[in-house]
C-alpha cells in the first residue's frame, strides 16, 4: 500500500506540473492575468478560522500568493495519492478513463471548497472561464494517470527480474 501511496503522490506532483504549465501556457496565448481565487481562499480560510497572516500588507499579499500555490499541489497530490489507493484495490481503468476521472477529480478538489467559501460559483462561469479551469485539469489527469501506469509497468518488470533472478 505504501508503494502505491508514493506512487500516486509522485503522479500528482507530476500531474500538478503540467496543470501548471497548461495554465501559464494559456496566460501566455490569450494575455489573461493570473487567477486570484487560489489567494482569496486563503484570505477567507484565514478569516474563518481566526487565523492571521503576519507581516505588513505586502508580506501578507506574498504569503496568500504562496499559500493559494501550496493548496494547489497538496491539492494535486492528494488527488495522485487516492488514484493510486484505488489503482491498488484493482480499480484498473483504461488510461483515458483513468485521466479523465483524475482530471475531474481534481477540478472538484480546488473547486468545490472555493464554491462552498463564497470565493466563486461555477454556475456562473462563461465557456472561457470552463475552459480554463477544464484544460489545465485534464493535462493534470491525463499526466498523472500516465505517471503513475508508467511507474506500474515499472514495477511489474523489476519484480519480474527479481523473481527470475532467484
């Protein structure tokens, strides 16, 4: 089982990666500014829970930066971990499948504790505002999905070679 955890936080991380650099990809094409929702949940998490950021404004405008990025890998991680838990209970999709799910998953991950805050409501979302958040999530699902099928492989030839080494 701890194989299969570190397997999937490594899918994550790698999934979170090119999530990533799909959003910048999109930046960078249409000119748009950065999301600011990753910031303002920590803004509202910090107010709900009574917790201050320290430091003067422009430190505390750096921290909820920072911390915004951090939720969205713990968040991408989190997501590798449980793909891989259920890689290891036999939940054995083809990769498309397998990527599709962990994308959408994923999407619901970030979004659905913004959209319980307050910070946004998908209801509301134009098709350009989908597929922001669409694209970069499927990259995710699709890359960790891969990573993690790639690590598997992997495995299954080692312990091959260990058997027959015996």
């Amino acid at each position: 089982m701890l194989s299969a955890i570190m397997r999937g936080a490594a899918a994550g991380a790698a999934g979170t990666t090119a999530l990533q650099a799909a959003t910048y990809l999109d930046m960078v094409l249409r000119g748009r500014p950065a999301s600011s929702t990753p910031q303002r949940t920590v803004e509202k998490l910090s107010e709900k829970t009574g917790t201050a950021i320290p430091g003067d404004e422009e430190k505390q405008e750096s921290r909820k930066s920072g911390l915004g990025a951090m939720l969205g890998m713990v968040t991408g991680t989190t997501v590798g971990i449980g793909y891989g838990v259920l890689r290891e209970f036999g939940w054995r999709p083809p990769l498309l499948a397998g990527g599709a799910v962990a994308g959408v998953s994923a999407m619901i991950g970030s979004s659905a504790p913004m959209t319980v805050l307050g910070i946004t409501d998908p209801r509301t979302w134009g098709v350009s505002d989908w597929l922001s958040d669409v694209v970069p999530h499927l990259a995710y699902g699709f890359v960790a999905a891969a990573t993690y099928e790639a690590t598997e492989h992997g495995r299954r030839q080692w312990r091959l070679r260990w058997r027959l080494s015996r």
